[in-house]
C-alpha cells in the first residue's frame, strides 16, 4: 500500500467551481509543446502553474515510457496501481497543494472546498483502494472545524494539513482541530511542501527555495558550483529533516498527543533516514546525560545584582530532568506518529531502533521523483533481508490500520494494459 499518491486535478478545476468573485485569483493550469526538446530526447510537453506565490511554476508532464501516461481518472489510477502492485493508496492533491494553504483564509478555503466537493465526486467510488485526503486551511479554526465536519459528512476518512502552518502545532489554538479530527477518527497527514504561502507578499517559501535550485542548475545542464554540492548534500534536493522534526516536537512537546491519544499523524514525503537519529536525539534533551554536573552554571553575571538576582544565569542541565508529560517523546512518536518514505534503505534498516510502526512507505504516484513502474524493484532494495512481519508492516499493514483499508486480502487485479 502507498502513503503517498496523487491524484491530478483538471487544469480548469477552481476556474469553473470557485464562487464567482473568486474565479479571477483561481489556481489554473496551461499546457504548452516545445517545437523541439531542450536537450536531445528530452520532454517536449509542459505544464505551467498560474497561482499566488507559484505563477510560472512549469513541470515536464508526466510521461511513462511504459505505457499510458497518468491522467488522474480514477479508473485509470486503479490501472497503474494493478501495474505497479499497489494494493491501496492515500490520495494527495497535486498543483493544488500551492494553493489550498496560503494567509488569504477566503481564498484558501475556497479552493478547499471545490476541491473536497470534487474529490467526494471523483474517489470516494473507489475508496476501496483509494483514500482522498481532505484539505483543511488553518487560518480560521472554526472554519477548519467547519470544513472537518462537513467533510466527515460526506465520507471522506483522512485530513490534510499543511507543513508550514500559520501557528505552530504546538499551540493550544489548534484543540478544537483535533479534537474534531479524533473523534471521526481521521487521521492527520502533513504534506511536504504546503503552507507558507504569502498572498500579499505573493511569495511562498517553497516557491522560492524551488527558484534558487533550478537557477543554481543552470535550467538542469549540469554546471554544478561547490555550494550547489554541498546544498543538495545536506538537504538531498527537499526540505530535509528540519521541518518534519519542528512537526514533531511540536505535536509532542506541545501535549497534543498527550491530550489526543487516539489521533494518528504521518509526515509525508520527507524521506525517514534522519528519524533515528532524531528520537535518539529527543530523548538525550530530557535526561541528565552521564557525567553531566545538574548544578553547572553559566551565562552573563550583572554585578549591579545579588547572587540569587541573576536573570541572565542558569543552570545548563537543571531542565533536563524536567520533562513534563507522563509518557517519553519516544512513546508518543511510535504510539501516533508515522513517517513515509519512498527509497530510503536507511529508515528500514533502523526500524528496529525508531519501531517497525513509525515508518511506512509509498511510491509518491505519479511523480517523477516517485517509484511507479517501478516500486518492484525500489521494494526489492529497499528490504534486502527483511524478514516478512516487518516488510508486511512497512509495506501496508500500518497504513491499512491508520486509514482502515482492508488489509485481508491482496485487492491488486491483473492488469490488462500494460
């Protein structure tokens, strides 16, 4: 099964359904072919975004030189699924993650809307396999609970939330998002690369990080400098580990999932190599490290000041021993808090450190960074010696449990095109 899959959205989506006043601000798509290829036998077929913080955002389209070409009809994702061995998948939107997270409330909740109404119409016919994820802007909590509910109403049985949110997760304002989540047992996904949209500014964090990279690139031709290297060394070309991390402590330090026990949370499309190093990292901050002097002082001492007045002084271990929830963060993180990769070896070989339920897997459907047309043989590296508890487990089983597919039975069909 596949933690990450993306359906593709018509090019013309919010352009008809947005409410009237709306429609001029409306994410929109243009197709556009290249008399010739920039580079012999490359792509000739574009795609180009139109949207706050996104516009000329442009993509190669999605080709397989296997066979049909991914068109988003669900009939037509079920096909490649059979292809490619996938039992189930959760849905995330494609182009529209740019825009259903931005600090125009109206206007993110808008798109949200048309498309949570369209994926009810398009998917959830085939929820056996497939689960459309809802969006939900955070801009306005009692909207968000709102749209959580309606939601719920109409069917659909997981939540999208953004990575960069307008507060951060540890902030009691969110409660009434959770509490709305649990108790209709939705779980929670967080999407790389949404959120941090600025509408009035109109800039978005990973528009432009995107930008630099490609300029960098010299438009994919190769020129690399030594910073470019060492950039894409420490952040494997996405947002690395810091962000999945802030999502994570915040969740946990911030009691969320102490105050919402039965609420699941999967990071999608971070990769999940660094997480063994970060729980070990987690626990080390809350406890006295061996050798450590709990009474050890340092700072700026203001001479103006008594010994019991310094402000600016204090003892650098004394908080170690102070965490203040009953369970460590390490219980919280395998108790509720999954991370999906798609080709990452080292998550899987450290499974037994972070917990076989922290890590799930997903081919990232149809993206050209994803595995489709491949994941057979992504599986095959990826789980060299894995013994078959683990690999069911990371393959599907967890996923199935936190979204509630039918994990009984295989529902992969033989394909008939191929």
């Amino acid at each position: 099964m596949s933690g990450d899959s993306h359906i593709i959205e018509p090019a013309d989506l919010f352009k008809t359904r947005l409410p009237v006043h709306l429609r001029d601000r409306a994410l929109w798509e243009e197709e556009f072919t290249l008399d010739e290829p920039i580079v012999p036998g490359g792509h000739t077929e574009f795609k180009k975004l139109h949207t706050i913080g996104f516009d000329g955002w442009t993509i190669s389209k999605y080709r397989q030189l296997g066979g049909e070409t991914p068109d988003g009809e669900p009939e037509h994702i079920v096909r490649d699924m059979n292809i490619d061995g996938v039992d189930a998948s959760v849905m995330f939107p494609n182009l529209s993650l740019f825009v259903l997270f931005t600090d125009d409330h109206e206007l993110s909740m808008a798109h949200c809307r048309v498309y949570n109404d369209w994926i009810v119409e398009t998917y959830l016919p085939y929820s056996k396999r497939l689960r459309p994820t809802a969006a939900i802007p955070l801009t306005d909590i009692a909207d968000a609970v709102k749209e959580i509910e309606r939601c719920a109403r109409m069917g659909i049985q997981a939540l999208l939330l953004p990575e960069i949110p307008p507060l951060p997760y540890w902030v009691k304002d969110y409660d009434p998002v959770w509490a709305a989540a649990q108790a209709h047992g939705l779980p929670v996904f967080f999407h790389v690369a949404t959120g941090g949209v600025s509408v009035k500014e109109n800039v978005s964090e990973t528009a432009t990080t995107v930008r630099g990279l490609m300029t960098a690139m010299n438009m994919g031709k190769g020129q690399l400098t030594d910073d470019m290297v060492a950039g894409r060394t420490m952040g494997g070309g996405n947002t690395a580990s810091a962000s999945p991390q802030e999502i994570i402590a915040s969740l946990i330090g911030g009691g969320v999932c102490e105050r919402f026990p039965d609420l699941h949370f999967s990071l999608v499309e971070f990769g999940a190599g660094w997480l063994v190093s970060y729980m070990g990292m987690m626990e080390k901050s809350w406890r006295t490290g061996i050798g450590q002097d709990a009474d050890w002082w340092l700072g700026f001492w203001d001479d103006s000041r008594g010994p019991k007045d310094q402000p600016a002084m204090g003892r650098l271990f004394a908080i170690n021993a102070k965490w203040p929830l009953p369970l460590s963060p390490t219980d919280y993180l395998q108790r509720q808090i999954h991370v999906q990769f798609a080709d990452d070896p080292t998550a899987v070989k450290a499974r037994h450190i972070t917990g076989i339920s922290t890590i799930i897997w997903g081919n990232d459907y149809p993206h050209a960074e994803g595995t489709f047309r491949g994941s057979e043989d992504c599986v095959a590296f990826n789980f060299e010696g894995v013994n078959d508890e683990d690999r069911a487990a990371i393959l599907g089983g967890t996923l199935a449990d936190i979204v509630h597919f039918d994990k009984s039975k295989k529902l992969v069909e033989a394909p008939t095109t191929v």
